[in-house]
C-alpha cells in the first residue's frame, strides 16, 4: 500500500496585486470571510484525509510559520523556505526532499476549488498517470491558460493562447505528481510549473490526465476576485474535526 500522500501548498508569493486591499501580508494570509485563505486550503486537506502537508513559503515567511506553527487543524506541518523567488515549479523543487510518499498533491496557495481531493488521488493513481491536473470550463478570466485535453482525458497541451484544436479548460492549480516527474527540475532554479515544465514534460511524452471538475474554482489574485470571495467562500471548510479515517490517499 502506497505511503499517505503529501501536500504541498504553495503560498510563498508577495502578492503584489493586492497590496491595496490587504497591505503588505504574504498572500495566504490574507483575510477572507474572516479568517487566513490559507485557513480553507487546510482544512480542507484535513477534510480529505491528509495528514502532512509542507508550506512552500517566501515571502514574510515569518508570518505563516508563526501563525500555524507545527500543526493545525490535526495536519502536521513543515515549512520549505525559499531564499529568493523560485516560482511555483522551482517552490515545489525546493519542497522535494521533505516529501515522503512516492507521489503528491500540489495546490496553489492563492486559489480554492471545491474538489474531492480523496477522489483526485484515486484518479491519478488508477490512471496510472506521472501527473494529473484538475481544470475547470473556461469562465472568461484573461490570465489563464488554456489546457486542452483529448477525448480520453489526456492533456495534449498546456496553452497560454487558444491556439490548439480540442476541448478546452482553465488549469486550477491543483496537481498529483510523481517524484520521478519532479526529479527533472534543477534544485535552485526559478522556473514555472504552468509555463514551462509542464509543457517540456508533455513535449517528452509524460503521460499527465486532467481530470475535470464543475464546481467552484475561485482565486483572490486581485482586488475584484479577493472582493467577490468574501462572499463566494463564507462559511466554506468550517468543520475543524479530527481528520477522516477511511483509509490512506
């Protein structure tokens, strides 16, 4: 039986679109309906069954680490500091060597998608993908890129331009990966998961699925977004139980 996966969160970035709102707090500490945004990735990693998740930080690292400490909401935690700005792909490189599954979730730390992340591991691992994505249908926001997929789930393409033929999704930043996959980033380098290793790994035959979810997709990237999840994620993840007991993920 596979080891219980890691999470890694992603929440080292300044948020420099949101300083007029939120002041000079590291991004995942903004206040949203009342409490850290980080506050609803964790609990609902708790909710799903993880048990560890390690805290990409940067940024006012100090912040978070003093914040949450060793644990929260029953998750142990571990912090991988980065010196300088390494984006998310060089983030999760940085994260490698505190992981201790064979494969794990990676999750923006400036977005909430209301997914089953239980069921998003079980998918990757009967797919038998080196990684596995969850998009959501196009809604019109203008910084994402395009991921397309074939008629079996596939992703053939990461595309920051409509420009290749298929049916098209928003990339929610929520990921499962193999160490074998990570293993091709250099330690140290600055590099971004979305723009530039994904499409390499794609180009060199990786196998990565997209799994397709219809729910809420919301990030607080700018000051209109973080505004309309004030409202859009009161009351979301509130439950602070013990974690679920149905079984490794």
């Amino acid at each position: 039986m596979p080891k219980a996966t890691d999470a890694i969160v992603l929440c080292g970035g300044e948020g420099l679109r949101l300083r007029s709102v939120t002041g000079d707090a590291p991004k995942g500490m903004a206040l949203v309906a009342g409490r850290p945004f980080l506050d609803l990735l964790l609990l609902q990693l708790q909710r799903h069954g993880f048990e560890r998740a390690i805290l990409a930080v940067g940024y006012q690292k100090e912040v978070i680490e003093s914040h949450y400490g060793m644990a929260a909401f029953g998750i142990s935690l571990t912090y991988s500091p980065e010196t300088r700005p390494l984006g998310t792909g060089g983030a999760v490189r940085n994260a490698l060597d505190l992981v201790t599954s064979d494969a794990l979730l990676v999750m923006n730390g400036d977005s909430y998608t209301d997914v089953d992340l239980r069921a998003f591991v079980t998918a990757y691992r009967q797919a038998g993908a080196d990684g596995s994505v969850v998009v959501v249908p196009e809604d019109g926001r203008a910084d994402c890129g395009s991921v397309v997929l074939d008629a079996g789930g596939r992703v053939v393409t990461f595309a920051e331009k409509k420009v290749a033929p298929g049916e098209r999704y928003i990339n929610a930043g929520v990921y499962m990966m193999s160490r074998r996959l990570l293993d091709d980033i250099q330690t140290g380098t600055a590099v971004s998961l979305e723009r530039d290793l994904l499409p390499r790994w794609l180009g060199h035959g990786s196998y990565i699925t997209g799994i397709i979810h219809r729910g809420r997709c919301i990030d607080i990237g700018t000051p209109e977004r973080y505004q309309s999840a004030q409202n859009l994620l009161a009351g979301v993840e509130t439950n602070t139980a013990e974690p679920h007991s149905e079984g490794q993920i």
